[in-house]
C-alpha cells in the first residue's frame, strides 16, 4: 500500500486537509496572541460575556422562535389535510443571515459609532436602510425558491396523476 494511502485511512483525509488545519490553528494562535497583547482582561470579559449572552439569552429565543415556526406550519393538519411541505428552513437561512449581518455591522446599522466617519472618510448613515434592503431580498429570494419549487413539485404531482389516469384506461 503507498503512503498517501495509508495516511489518508489512518487519518481520515488528505495531508493537504492536515496542512490547512494546523495552519488555521497557527493563524488562530497567532490572531489570538495579537488580541491578548491589548487588553487581555477585556477580551477574557468579553468572551465570557459573549458565551453567557449566547448561552442564557439567545439560544432559548431563537429555540423557542424555531418551535414556534414549526408548530405553525403543522398547525390543525390531519390525515385529511396534510402539512405542507413547505420547510422551516426557508424562514432559518435568511433570517439566520441576517441575523449575521446584524451581529457583524450593529455598531453601524444602529448609528453608535461617531467615529466612523472621521477614520474612513465615508458616511455612516445608510446602514440600517442596506440591512433591511439585503433582509427584504434574502426573504423574496427565499419566497421565490418556495414558489418555484412548489410550482415544480405540483407540475410533477399532476403529471404523474395523468399517467395513472391513462395507465388505468
């Protein structure tokens, strides 16, 4: 057996994919090291702060949200009228991403940073209107996945219902 065979089975994956994960480790050492030079103390804080606001307050909200999302879309269905095939999914991925967006650019969308404009030399107004331009599109994008997926799907169904039709005949 050759070697990069034999590494790859022991291993599970390439040498490149070893390479590129020890490298991330690297950079994220690296990054880590040059975050800690400034004010470790605050950054240890923040962390803490970050992983108790994530785990005490947002992952029960957006838990409970899900739940909620999912109980509306099976809702009153019975063996008559069945639940839609319509997947929460379509409702999770944009407003997961613009929930990311929001996390990412806030300091920004909600105008709390003064001194924004003085260090780019670019206004700092027009934040919050491109977040809820990017949210709206991320939801008609997702709006027309539904649609045309289930325009594809009834297509099918009633296709396939005038081939029993005439198979019958």
């Amino acid at each position: 057996m050759n070697a990069p065979a034999a590494f790859r089975r022991r291993y599970g994956a390439s040498p490149l994919h070893l390479l590129l994960v020890l490298a991330s480790f690297a950079f994220a050492l690296y990054a880590g090291l040059r975050l800690l030079q400034g004010d470790p103390v605050g950054v240890a804080l923040w962390f803490v702060g970050a992983a108790l606001l994530h785990d005490l307050v947002l992952l029960p909200l957006y838990s409970v949200t899900d739940r909620a999302m999912q109980a509306l879309f099976t809702q009153g269905r019975d063996a008559e009228r069945p639940a839609p095939r319509v997947s929460v999914n379509y409702v999770r991925v944009p407003a997961f991403v613009s929930g990311v967006l929001l996390l990412v650019w806030w300091p920004l969308v909600l105008r709390r940073v003064g001194h924004y404009t003085a260090a780019t030399a670019l206004p700092a107004d027009g934040f919050l209107t491109r977040w809820l331009l990017i949210t709206a599109a991320l939801f008609a994008a997702s709006a027309a996945v539904i649609i045309v997926r289930t325009f594809i799907r009834q297509r099918r169904r009633s296709r396939a219902q005038r081939q029993a039709r005439s198979a019958t005949k």
